[in-house]
C-alpha cells in the first residue's frame, strides 16, 4: 500500500522517499534495493511458485515412464498421479488472485501424500527427491511454524513409505539421506529468506523501519485498535535545513546527521506497538498506539528537546485516527499539517549570494548535552 501525499518536493528527494536510499540518492544503492523488493514481492505471490512445483513434480514422474517401461497395475498408479497435480494447478489458478492460507496448506499437504504414494507403490525411481521440492517451497512461503509442520509431516510420511517398501540399501539410510538434504537445503534458503524480509523492511542508513514497514505496522494498529478501542496516533516529521547540510558540508555530513537523530530518537519511543521509521530524505514517522493527542505531543516534545541538544529542529505534523477513516487519509492529515507548520517558521527568502546568518546557537553558554553526540562535519542549522 502506498500512501498518497498531499505535495512533495521534485528532484532527489522524491527519489530519496522511492528508494529509501542514503540522504545522497546514491545510485549504487538503488538497484540492490530494487532487487530486495522484488524478491519481497514474488514471496508474496505464493500462487505462481506453488503452480510451478506441481508441474516441476508432474514432469518428473511422467518423464519416469518410458526410462523404466512400467506396464499394467504399476503404470496406471503412475498415471493416476496426473489427475490429482491437474486437480492442484487448476484450484491453484481459479483462486491465485485471492488465495488463502487453507487453500494453500492443503495443496501442499496435498503434494506430500502424492509422493509418498509413489514412494510406497512404485518401485524403481525414487520419487522421494520430491520431497525436497516441498521442503524448500515450505522455506520460502510459510511462516516458522507451519514450515516445521510441513517438515515434520515430510520425515513422517517418507518413513511410512519406506517401511511399506523398503528399499535395496535400507530404509534408514535412504530415509536419512532425502530428509536430511530436504532440512539442510530448506534451513539454508529459509535463513536466506528472513535476511531478505529484514532488509526489505529497513532503511539502510539509519537501520530504523523504511516506509514499507511502517505501512504495514500502521495497518495492524488500526486494525487491533478497532478491537481493543484504544487511541491510535500518526506523526510526521521533517529536518529544517537539511538540504544546506548537504550543499554546504556534503552529503556524508546529511547521512552522520540522519543516523545520529535516529540513534538518539529510538530509545524516546516506548517499546510496544510505537515504531519510528524513516520515510524517505530527511522524513521520519512516527505510530503511536493508546496515545491521545496530549499523549503524542509529549513524544514529540521528547524528539525536539534530544534535537535541540544538536541544534537542530524540524517541522511536525500529528493526527490521531478517528476510527473510520482509511490509512491513507490518516497519514495525509499528519502530513498536510507537517507541512503548515513548516511554512510557519519557514525563513524569509535570501538575496541571491547571500551568506547564510551566522548565529550564536548557545548565547547563554552550551547546555548539558549529556550522551547526546555531536554530529561531525555538521554544522548546527538554526531557523
């Protein structure tokens, strides 16, 4: 889901809240960032992947028949295989657009019961291989629990199957060697898989939740909300002077500040339900969850006072969710105020050339700025 903006700036930083790249816009970031969510994507999809292990499976088998020159009782139970993949791929292709978890468990269950029905009948090749198919299937789509649940029923179905026909070498060994390669590959790509997920939810600079994941989080807060009755908060905000700092110090000087504000910004939010992020340039988020709006502001002021320490300030948009309202138009609110307020304070426009004012930022002597870290290379920007 991508939320709609009332207005936003042209240029790098539109690209910068695309990508949720480095305060740069760097192009070396963009293609690998591109590459993680689609990848993301195609893990949502489970449909087209699930399709193609039936038909993976089904070419398997069929291709067995002229090696092996099975006749009479032995190839109608090879041949009976194909009604059922048939009956898979085509509930698989009416209900891809809208499939559910139970259809989707039962196809791969499905699967299993398939092979193991070759592995105990049909002599000859060994069709347990197959089950590593839906080991490593199971590793990319399902969740830790009902991954284990599919390998579980795997090792379980594979050693009936071989007790019913035990094979040359003996049924341990050959048990051993297909549901131990099914684990081991499954484990290594599943691994793989929750390294992906991470990254594709988290901005690389500053390490904090990217747009992506604040999205989702917000819609299962709003969601939780509606049955808990709890208030349920948005903030939005957005650096003063950020686009100076990286004219006049370089864009290394914006990506010390952006990590040094959100290394100092997380341990202020509590640990349950809220989440900050970085949405994009110099943009950050905030979902605040059993927040009233009085509840929200004092986060806010919390932010300001750790970035006031550095000198820095910044606009802040808040709307707290009525209940009824979509998503989109929550963050729209948050962010239309976000904006008002920087045109409050914005500064009256300079000559052209002109140097910026060189103010005192500390007139009365430096405050106690305590484990607050300087930013280096980065000069305190002051309205």
């Amino acid at each position: 889901m991508h939320f709609t903006r009332p207005r936003r700036d042209h240029g790098t930083r539109r690209q910068l809240a695309l990508w949720g790249s480095c305060s740069t816009g760097s192009t070396l970031l963009e293609s690998p960032v591109l590459l993680v969510h689609r990848a993301n994507a195609a893990l949502r999809r489970p449909a087209p992947a699930a399709i193609a292990l039936w038909s993976a499976g089904t070419a398997a088998v069929l291709s067995a028949i002229p090696l092996e020159h099975w006749h009479g009782r032995t190839l109608a139970e090879v041949v009976s295989t194909v009604p059922i993949a048939g009956l898979a791929i085509g509930t698989l292709l009416w209900r891809r657009k809208h499939l559910s978890a139970g259809v989707l468990h039962a196809t791969t269950a499905l699967a299993t019961a398939t092979i193991t029905y070759l592995v105990a009948l049909v002599p000859g090749p060994n069709f347990g291989l197959l089950y590593i198919y839906v080991a490593i299937f199971a590793a990319l789509f399902y969740s830790a629990k009902g991954f284990v649940c599919h390998l579980v029923t795997i090792a379980v179905a594979d050693a009936a199957a071989l007790a019913l026909q035990p094979p040359a070498g003996g049924p341990f060994v050959a048990w051993g060697a297909i549901v131990g390669t099914a684990t081991v590959a499954s484990l290594i790509l599943r691994s793989l898989v929750v390294e992906l997920r991470l990254l594709s939810k988290q901005d690389p600079l500053t390490q904090l939740a990217n747009r992506r994941a604040w999205e989702e989080h917000l819609r299962i807060e709003m969601a939780r909300t509606q049955r808990t009755g709890l208030a349920l908060a948005v903030a939005v905000l957005d650096l003063d002077g950020f686009k100076a700092v990286n004219d006049s110090q370089g864009h290394q000087a914006g990506d010390r500040l952006l990590q040094t504000m959100a290394a100092a910004w997380r341990p202020l939010l509590r640990q349950s339900g809220d989440l900050l992020a970085r949405l994009g340039g110099d943009e950050f988020g905030i979902v605040s969850v059993a927040t009233s709006p009085a509840g929200i502001q004092m986060v806010i002021e919390r932010l300001r006072l750790v970035a006031g320490a550095d000198g820095i300030t910044f606009a802040v948009g808040m709307a707290t969710w009525d209940g009824l309202e979509s998503a989109e138009l929550l963050v729209s609110r948050a962010d239309a105020a976000m904006f008002r307020d920087k045109e409050d304070h914005r500064q009256p426009p300079r000559r052209q050339g002109a140097e910026p004012p060189k103010l005192d930022p500390y007139p009365d002597g430096p405050p106690n700025r305590g484990a607050q870290a300087n930013v280096p290379g980065c000069q305190p920007q002051w309205r």
